[in-house]
C-alpha cells in the first residue's frame, strides 16, 4: 500500500489509512478555518455512524451526507458568529477530529453571560483512546475562556454512556436538566445537560 497523496488525506479511507499508520505522529491542535470543512464532515460523519450505532436508526446514519455537512460547516467557518471558535486535532496536517464552542443555543440559557457552550467534540473512530479527545477537550475549554466565559455547558445524548463517562471524568456534573432535540431527519435525540467551571 503506497503513500497518500494530499486529496486522498481527506476521503474516508484515507482518514482510516493514515490514522492507522500515524500512532506515534505528533498531535497538532489549531483553529479550524473554512478549508477545513469538509474533513470536519468526514470525521462527522464516520464519528456518528460509529458512536450512535444501535443509539440511533441505522437508516438515519447510513443516510447522513458529507456534502450537507460540510455546507453546514463551511458556512458556519465563514461567518464565524461572535464568540464562537473551532479547533481542529491534526495528525502530519490529517484532521482526525474537531471541537466547536460558543454562546448557548437554548434561550434559557443566553441570558448568562458567564455561560459558554462545548457544541460538539468529534475523532475519528481510528484515534479513539489515543488521548487525542483529552487534548481537544482542553483546547475547547481554553477556546471558552478566551471569549470571556467562566462557566460550561453542554448537551449530550442520555444514551450515549461512552461520552458521558468521557465528560464526567473531566469534571462536567449532571445538571438533571433534559431536552428532546431533533437530529438528521428529524430523528428525536433526548439529551442531558451537563455542566462545568471553567476555572480550572
């Protein structure tokens, strides 16, 4: 099996490739820009269809879009809303996954101005337990402090024991606070609230 040429970096099996092939590789975390987007969808993508596997519908995963996520995202790295930031984990300059943070997105929970948000945090199945999502983690939270926020938020699916241990383990705490959200094709996605300080 050669070497993958730049444009194959970013095709699913590239990721999956040089993933593999890149364990002792530095880990590089920067601010995602625009020409990001659609590894960040990719890794997504492959992210959900692993994580949610018997969570959610099979037909809702198997029908999730690269294209439509990196529109979502290529948009989104555009305009750039006040106060929010993405980063990316690189590997050799491979994005193998990405955290985005900003204000909350649930009214009730604007009215604090101390209070940010972790919207997502994605790898690529091939990194997990590498200690990457540890490093995206911290680099999220330094992304929240940075736009003046001392407290955290974040939704997480209830059925998802994998990220709440993750979470958990990090300092966030269960808030009893829910919510029914809607996904990809209007899938129900019943998630917790968890929360966190940022003071440490």
């Amino acid at each position: 099996m050669g070497p993958l040429n730049p444009a194959e970096r970013f095709t699913p099996e590239g990721v999956r490739r040089f993933a593999n092939g890149s364990i002792g590789h530095m880990v590089e975390l920067r601010d995602a820009t625009q020409a990001d987007a659609h590894a960040i969808a990719i890794v997504l993508v492959r992210s959900w269809r692993a994580a949610y596997r018997g969570l959610l519908p099979d037909d809702v995963l198997d029908g999730l879009s690269v294209p439509d996520r990196e529109q979502f995202w290529s948009d989104v790295l555009t305009t750039r809303p006040p106060h929010t930031r993405a980063v990316v984990a690189t590997i050799e300059g491979t994005v193998v996954g990405f955290a985005a943070t900003g204000p909350p997105l649930v009214q009730a929970d604007r009215a604090d101005p101390d209070l940010g948000d972790l919207y997502a945090l994605y790898l690529a199945p091939d990194v997990w337990r590498r200690g990457i999502g540890t490093q995206l983690h911290a680099a999220a939270l330094d992304r929240l402090r940075s736009c003046g926020f001392t407290r955290a938020g974040l939704w997480v699916l209830d059925t998802n024991e994998r990220a709440l241990r993750f979470y958990l383990r990090r300092g966030w705490t269960d808030t009893g606070r829910s919510q029914l959200d809607r996904g990809p094709g209007g899938v129900e996605l019943h998630e917790r609230r968890l929360r966190r300080d940022l003071s440490d």
